[in-house]
C-alpha cells in the first residue's frame, strides 16, 4: 500500500508570520493536534502541540503571550517529507524511528497530503486478531492531581512522551497531554499580568488541566476496539485497567504506529 491511498488532503496550513494563539485556535477549532507552517506558498515546517508546550513553557518566553509570538519562533523547522508513492509501512518506521507524529506528502514541490499516527490508527480498525494487552505500553509513567504541570511538562519532554494517567491513591482519575497542557500555557499568557507569571505557573496543578474521566480499555479489548475509541474520541492515548480498576498500561497511537510498521505482526513472535 502506499501513502497515496491513506494520506489526508484535508491541510490546514498557517503562514510562518501568523500568531501562536491563531495556530492553537486552528488547532482548537480542526481538532488536529499539529499544523503545516508555510512561507510564500511553500512548506517550511510543522507546528505541533508539543512545539508549544516546549517553547511556551520555556523561561526565554515565559512572559511573552501567544499573541504576541509568531509561529516561525516555535514551530519545528525543515520536516522530513514524503511522496506519494512511498510505502505505508515504511512510512509508519520513519515516524518510529525519527520520533515525529506526521508525515507531510509533498510531490514535484507542491503539498498534497499529510499523514499521521491517526491515519496509522485507522489502518488498525479491521485488526480483529490482536489484543490490547499484546501491544500496550506498560507500566507508564503517572502523575498525581497535586503534582505541578511544568514539572509533567519536563517529564514529557524528556522521555519523549505526550501523555501521563493521573492517579490518586493508586487509582486512575483523569489524564493530563500536551494539548491540555499547551492550551492552558497560552491562555495564561494572556490573563495573568507579566509580572505575577513565574511565580504563579510554578504552582499550578495538574488537577487544574487534566482531563477527568478519560475513556478507558481493558487489556482483552481487541485492536480494533481501540482503534475506533481513539477515532470517536478524538484522543492520543488510553489508560489501560484491570478488572479491579488498577492501571496497567497505556495503549497510544504510537503503539499502534509500531504495529503497522511492524506488517501487524507482534514483535515477540
């Protein structure tokens, strides 16, 4: 198969000179977790939700607001690219093996697709035979309600992850992501005078940006299950539980990148 038959065309495309709050009301708005960053009509990089937490968590911004930011300062530059013709499981190992969630498709110099960790879910929809125990994560790094977000925001950006179940007392009461977390900085860039930034941000919690109540597996679900809870929730990542309700992993879209780009064969066998 190749990305011609699985690529998105639907693009949404900021220029390099437009606002960070314009990018994260796009983002808002689409539901899309990253956007394509032009300059005179041709691709110059990819602003993510994961480029914001970096940048507008970062002391050197720290009190600037997002309207005041121009998406070239924090998007990531010179993304690797495609062509149509690529192979989907080679693609899927590029994600992988580079670290990245999307892949723009660019033919003769012009841009004519993306794909993603969601499109890679997608092609997980029919995998009937696999279950959610067999690829999941486990043992995931968690976060307590009383922990501070720049803290899980360090967290994330060192061990490369988007997500952390939130537990309290040993059980699983929301998730906190890069989205909830790049959302929030830049709001408070706006409502909180300069002045009071760095002392108030230092202590905000996680119980103030996570998501309560997150949608959750069990380890016997099928592949497919997952797939399509991701879908029609629009999410990442899915805390795993046991029959006693006790977090045992973590399915994510990159788990499921992995399975595509392993054929749908589980790497232990």
């Amino acid at each position: 198969m190749q990305v011609k038959d699985i690529m998105v065309k639907e693009l949404f495309v900021v220029d390099k000179d437009d606002m960070v709050s314009y990018a994260i009301e796009l983002m808002v708005k689409k539901r899309v977790s990253r956007l394509l960053v032009v300059d005179k009509g041709k691709l110059v990089g990819v602003i993510t939700e994961k480029d914001m937490v970096d940048r507008l968590g970062s002391s050197k911004m720290r009190a600037l607001q997002a309207s005041s930011v121009h998406i070239s300062g924090v998007m990531s530059d010179n993304p690797i690219t495609i062509t149509p013709q690529t192979d989907v499981v080679n693609s899927a190992k590029i994600m992988i093996d580079k670290h990245i969630s999307s892949l723009p498709v660019v033919e003769k110099e012009e841009l004519v697709g993306i794909i993603t960790k969601s499109t890679m879910t997608r092609l997980c929809l029919k995998i009937d035979h696999i279950f959610v125990g067999q690829i999941m994560t486990k043992s995931p790094i968690t976060t307590t309600p009383f922990d501070r977000i720049m803290n899980v925001r360090r967290i994330m950006l060192e061990k490369d992850i988007s997500s952390l179940p939130v537990l309290d007392d040993g059980k699983l009461v929301g998730i906190i992501t890069e989205g909830h977390i790049a959302l929030y900085l830049a709001e408070f860039r706006e409502k909180v005078p300069e002045k009071h930034q760095e002392k108030r941000i230092k202590h905000v919690k996680v119980t103030e940006v996570m998501q309560k109540d997150p949608p959750l597996l069990h380890p016997d679900n099928k592949v497919s299950e997952a797939a399509d809870l991701m879908r029609r929730e629009r999410v990442k990542s899915i805390p795993i539980i046991n029959y006693e309700e006790r977090l045992i992993g973590v399915l994510t879209k990159t788990d499921l990148t992995k399975l595509v780009a392993n054929k749908f064969i589980l790497e232990n066998n």
